[in-house]
C-alpha cells in the first residue's frame, strides 16, 4: 500500500528515513565555469569535489536543494518536473560563460513535499514548466555535486516573505516526507557567508573578502559550523544577516531550514572543507554529519512550532493573521479516555472528545471513528479540506483514506489484533459525489482485500477538517 | 550625427499577469481576463503613442538585477522563452526581439566616460529577463522597434536609496546624452510597479477579480501621493521624496528606474499622463506617461 507521502507500507507506517549529510555550498558559477583562474575559487572547486565523493561514497539516494537564489512569493515552490534542461547565465558573470544543464528531479517526493507543506498550515505548490528558470545556485550545486544525476534531487524555493517559524515549519514537513519515504537525503543550502561582492569588476588575482569585518565573521560562524553548532548559527541568523549581509530579499534564512533539517541540534559532526572569496563574497564548503561530537545540546531558544499559522491567506481581510493551524483547523484534543477495557495508543491521533480509540468487549474490539489525522503533529495527509476560515481547498482523498486505515491498523495492532480482523465498517464521507470514487479505490487496495461489511454514509461535516473518517469492529 | 531625442518618457509596470490576461500567441498559459483597468489604461498608452515616430526603446528593468554595476544587452538578436520563476504559471513567453547594440553601446561608454561601472552583455545565452519583456509587450506588443536593454544596478542593497538615486541620475544624464549624440529618436520605459507588497497566496484562477485589491490603506496613500506628483510635475520633489516611498511602500522603484527615467527627461516640471492605475496581487501600478514630444524643447 502506497500512502499519502509515497511511502510503501505493509501495515504501520515505518520511519525510517533520516539526512545522512547536510552541506553548505557556495552559488556563484565561478568554480564551475573558471575555477583555474583563481586559487581560492580552484579551492572551493576541489572542496565541491570532496564533498561530492563524500555522497558518492554515502548511501544517499536524495539531494534536497534551498537555493536562496530562488525567490518566491507564493508561498513556497518546489520543482517538480523531472527533467530540467536549459541553458544558464548568471545575472552578473555572464562573460563567463553558460552551464548547459539536466537535472534529474525526484517528482515523488516533490509532490509529497507539497502535500506536507499544506498539511502543515503552509502555502505551497510544485513548478513544473518547460524552460523554467532554474536558479544559478542550484544549478551550480548539483553540477558539482552531482554531475552525473546518479542520485535524484528536489529543489525548493525561498519564500521572500518568510520568516523563521514558516521557515522552520518548512523543513519539519520536508523531513516528514523523508522519514515516511525511507530516505537517505542529503541537505543542502546553497548561500554564500557575507553576501558583499565587489560593485566593479575585478581581476581574479585581486579577490579577496570583501571586508575585514565581513572576514571576522565568516570565520566565527564557521568556527560555529566546524564545532557541529548549526543550531548556533540559526539563532544567530538575523544578526549575521544585519553585520554581513547586504539586503538582498531573503536573509540568512537557510541556516533555519538546514538546522531544522538537523532537529535543531548542537552537536553534530562539522568539516569546513574550504573558505576562500568570490568576487568579494564568503564562500565556504562546510559538511556536517549527524553523528554527535559530543559537544553542544539542543538550545531551541523560540517556539519550536509545528504547524505555521501566520499571515497566509491575506487574500481574505476578514480572518485572524495569528493562531496556529492546530487551533483554527478544529477542536480542542483530549487524552484518550482510560478504562479497564480501554484500548489506547500514542500511534494514533488524539481524540477530540473524552472517549477512548477503543475498548475490547468480549471477542470483539469496537474503535471509535478513526480519521486521517496523524499521531504527535496532527497533520492532514492529503491535505485538510478547508482552511483556518473555512475556505475550501483541494485535498486528496485517496491520502486521507489509506492514513485513516493506517490508523486503524495502529489501534487494532495495540489492542493485539490486526486489520485482518476487521469484520464491519462504517465509512463517513463529506462529499460523496467528489470523494466516492477515490475512497473506493483505496479500500479495494486494503480494507477490500479483508472482505468486511460496509456502510457508506454522506454527512455535513465532521468535527476536524478531514473528509473521510471510518468506524470499525474487529475481531479481537 | 546628433539632435536625436526622447519623445516620450513611460512608467510602465510589469506584473506578467498583463501579459498573461492578454493572451497573446506568444504565452503559453491561456487566462479569461483580468485587471482589466490596467490593461485599458496600456490601451490609451498605446493610443496616444500611435502617431508619435520612434526608432528606440530603451527600458531599465528591475528583473535584470545586478550587483556589480549597470549591464546592457549587446546581442543583436534575442530569441528564447521567458518563464517567471515566481509566476510561472501565468508567464511562459517565446520572445524574439531585436537590440540596437549601437546605441546600448553608446549608453555604455557616455556611463563609463562618467566613472560608472557598466558592462555590456555579449553571451548568446543569456535571456531576457521577465520584466523587460512584459513591459515592452504592454507599450508595442507589434515587437517592430529595437530596445535597448538596462539593467537594475543593485545598490540600494549595497548602500541606500540615497546613493542609487545618485547613481541613477547619473545614468539617466548619460542616457539622455548618449541618445541625442545618437541622432535616434527613443522612447524610454521605467519598467516598475510603485507599492510592492504582495499577497503570498493566488486565488484560483488567478484572474479572480473579486479578490484583487491594494494589501493595505497604506499603500495606496503612498501610489496616490506619488501619482498626484507626477500628474502635478514636481518630479523633483518624486526623486526627495524616494527614500522614504521606498522604505514604507516597500516599493519597486528601489530599482531605480524611475529616477533614471526622470533624469533622462531632465527631472520634468511638466506634468504626467496617468492612463491607468490598477493593483496586481495588492501591488500598486500605475501607468504614466511624460509626452516630450509635446514640450517644444
């Protein structure tokens, strides 16, 4: 059974995916396109090389790219077309010369991301367009990461308006994807240190940082990164950003998103691979590995947010700008009612009233209405159907249906049976006309294949912005 | 040769939506409409600019951005699709356009003998960047005249509003001298929107007018000043006042177009046409015209 984010399942959802490696990288085209005309840039080249032979020795089997060098303002956007070909001339260097580029795109997991991003309160869409722009620095990046798209990769944009909580949100949802889907991913943002070049042209020989000042702090953050402190530098972000940044639109962010990748940690095992000028900015190749250095601790010193609830939707004056997504997307959750023949478990939503998920009486296991919602983060596979304001928005039903199975499995399975078991179900849908066909489907895939009894029954509304949900008795 | 001359100078936004509720053959997406009063108001650009004889446009686009000083186009001929990567849903565009590199040329080198950092752009690869395109398309979307292609010299990122007007005088005095050292008659296009807050969600279709409005009161206090200035001619007091519209409007014109525009014309007193004002995802956009031809100089 496939689910919602791509993931094939048996039975219970596995978790199993992780980043192996997450890499800071340089975007200016200068290693690719000239790197023998400078020492330094022919250094950042070399460290590109060992960091590529680094994943080409690692059982990576995803590059996941935050280019800052691809703005968005609709939300976020994430490339979805598998193969991107085009010629690429950077804004500035374009004398020196073109990168001819195919990109190999793994479209799954770009969907799947999509559909997490808006599971989790954020706005989001997937590009996928002939003779789209790809952004030099992502181009760069996997030019000389990987050249020969052995592995594949996926590309998002940075949103111009996004601040740390949608930032972090962001990341959360990406690894939602790559835990679900089993993945090996490696991380990586694409960005420079100190972001000043040069406002005329030099001569190669002449690079050198653009500053002192910007040196001095290159060299602590990386002395930050080398110590395994991304968490450091993401809260050191917006600082950094007002010392060394010039005001370009979007920030220092990628440390928020590549600390997030790396649960907010402290102490993982960093390798600044080269730190050398281009055209006056702070490039640098940093590795950090997952393996802990023994130094640091998490230190998350904001809300560590789950779901974003800010400003989306400002097309509609008549909502609330602020609350998170849990709150305004459904009722208050409760502890599962306890009882001598109560059947509860961590592995399943949270109800939203004071009943239990189950309770056994005698050979039989009667569960209450089951959802798609997800255990710990109550996120909407597939997509909730309505937003904080009641707007309609497009979800998948089939996603919903197979996590509201998936969820069943979890309860029978802690009640010591198994979908198997299953002998009569009752099936709720909000839009008949729209969803029928789709919840067919994936009960043939599953529940089909069991052979219990089923009601299909229309209703208004139910009580979390979910569109299918399923009352069962099973066997014990 | 000499005695060319700018006959007409425009403020002309670029928001692809224009071009995309146009449908014109050479986009991609097809829409059913939309921002209808920005488009009419292109309608009378284009019909008081029927009559008037041209050789050129030159048009400064804050979408060609770039950080080490102003670059020109000077490849004759351009041929490619433009796709917006932050619409690209609305803006898939196959263009093939002609550049006067002569008179990208002189621009450069009049820029250059003033001690600012210029570069012509010679790579055949390149394309062209979204906001020239939906611009040029909007004023003659015949595509009969050459252009001269400028870019968005960053430097309000790198020092302040300040400093990118002084930079854009500049450039706007040499544009001008260039031009009538050039015997060639231009028109000249600041291709910018003015406030610049955008909504950060699309409504489906994204032609839906029942959602487009201005992102806040603020802003359109902000348009209306600054087009009641243009319409009043005190384009001087446009250029004082920058600093400020650019920070609270968060506007477009921090590319510096229309302060290169308005000193190529010699900071006009005389005042400017106002054909259309409209908002684009709650960016305000007017269109503006400054008839020079009309002013006997």
């Amino acid at each position: 059974m496939q689910s919602w984010n791509g993931h094939v399942e048996t039975g219970v959802l596995e978790l199993t995916g992780e980043v192996i490696k997450s890499l800071i990288v340089p975007a200016h085209p200068h290693p690719v396109l000239c790197p023998e005309k400078n020492e330094g840039w022919q250094r950042i080249r070399d460290a590109y090389d060992n960091a590529r032979k680094q994943i080409e020795e690692s059982d990576a089997d995803l590059i996941i790219i935050y280019s800052t060098l691809w703005p968005s303002v609709i939300g976020h956007q994430i490339q979805a077309d598998p193969n991107p070909e085009w010629v690429m001339v950077d804004a500035d260097f374009h004398d020196l010369g073109s990168i001819h580029y195919s990109l190999k795109i793994d479209t799954e997991f770009a969907e799947a991301w999509n559909k997490a991003n808006i599971a989790r309160g954020l706005e989001s869409r997937t590009v996928s367009y002939h003779g789209f722009p790809v952004d030099v620095g992502s181009v760069v990046a996997l030019e000389l990461l990987n050249p020969d798209n052995r592995i594949p990769a996926v590309i998002c944009s940075t949103n111009v308006y996004s601040n740390r909580a949608e930032t972090t949100v962001l990341a959360k949802s990406c690894m939602d994807v790559v835990k679900a889907q089993g993945k090996k991913a490696v991380a990586v943002s694409v960005m420079s240190l100190s972001n000043r070049m040069f406002t005329e042209p030099i001569e190669p020989h002449e690079d050198r940082i653009h500053s002192l000042k910007d040196d001095e702090w290159n060299r602590k953050i990386l002395e930050f990164l080398e110590e395994g402190r991304l968490e450091d530098v993401g809260q050191l972000s917006r600082t950094i950003h007002d010392q060394i940044r010039v005001k370009k639109v979007v920030a220092f962010k990628p440390m928020w998103w590549l600390s997030a990748m790396n649960d907010n940690r402290n102490d993982l095992t960093g390798n600044v691979l080269a730190y050398e000028p281009i055209h006056g900015a702070g490039a640098a190749v940093v590795v950090l590995d997952p393996e802990s250095n023994g130094t640091g601790d998490k230190e998350y010193d904001e809300d560590n947010v789950e779901f974003y609830g800010g400003d989306r939707d400002v097309l509609d004056s008549n909502q609330s700008s602020d609350g998170e997504a849990t709150q305004s997307h459904g009722p208050e959750l409760y502890d599962p009612v306890e009882g001598e023949t109560a059947v509860n478990t961590s592995k399943a939503p949270k109800p939203v009233g004071a009943y239990p998920h189950a309770r056994r009486e005698g050979d039989l296991i009667y569960l209450s209405g089951v959802g798609p919602r997800q255990p710990g983060d109550n996120s909407i596979p597939g997509g909730p159907i309505k937003d904080a304001s009641g707007n309609p928005l497009n979800y998948d039903i089939k996603a919903q249906t197979r996590a509201v199975v998936d969820n069943i499995a979890r309860i029978l399975e802690e009640a010591g049976s198994s979908i198997e078991n299953v002998i009569d179900v009752t099936s709720f849908l909000v839009d008949m006309d729209r969803d029928f066909k789709g919840y067919n489907e994936v009960w043939a895939e599953t529940l089909g294949k069991v052979g219990p009894t089923r009601t299909t029954l229309a209703i208004r509304a139910l009580p979390t912005p979910i569109a299918v949900e399923m009352k069962v008795i099973a066997k014990a | 040769m000499a005695n060319g001359g700018i006959v007409a100078g425009c403020l002309a936004p670029h928001p692809p939506h224009l071009v995309y509720a146009e449908n014109p053959e050479q986009n991609e997406p097809v829409s059913e409409g939309g921002w209808e009063q920005l488009r009419w108001g292109y309608e009378r650009l284009r019909e008081s600019l029927k009559d008037v004889e041209y050789d050129v446009i030159v048009i400064l686009s804050p979408h060609w951005q770039t950080y080490v000083g102003t670059h020109f186009i000077g490849v004759e001929k351009c041929s490619s699709k433009s796709v917006d990567p932050v619409f690209p849903n609305l803006f898939r565009f196959n263009y093939d356009l002609e550049i006067d590199v002569e008179l990208a040329q002189a621009i450069h080198d009049q820029a250059k003998s003033e001690g600012m950092s210029v570069k012509m752009m010679t790579n055949p690869d390149f394309r062209v960047d979204y906001g020239t395109i939906v611009s040029c398309h909007m004023v003659r979307p015949e595509w009969d005249k050459p252009i001269v292609s400028i870019s968005s010299n960053r430097s309000l990122s790198y020092y302040s509003v300040e400093v990118m007007q002084e930079m854009m005088i500049e450039l706007g005095k040499s544009t001008a001298k260039a031009i009538e050292a050039s015997g060639k008659k231009c028109l000249l296009i600041a291709s910018n929107s003015l406030s610049h807050r955008h909504f950060v969600t699309e409504t489906n279709p994204p032609e839906d007018m029942s959602k487009e409005h201005i992102t806040s009161h603020a802003m359109h206090l902000w348009d209306m000043r600054m087009i009641e200035l243009m319409r009043e001619g005190k384009s001087q007091q446009i250029i004082n006042e920058m600093p400020e519209f650019c920070e609270q409007a968060i506007a477009e014109t921090d590319g510096g177009a229309l302060t290169w525009l308005l000193a190529a014309m010699g900071v006009p007193e005389e005042p400017a046409i106002l054909h259309g004002y409209g908002t684009i995802i709650g960016t305000g956009n007017a269109i503006m015209e400054w008839p020079c031809r009309n002013w006997g100089a």
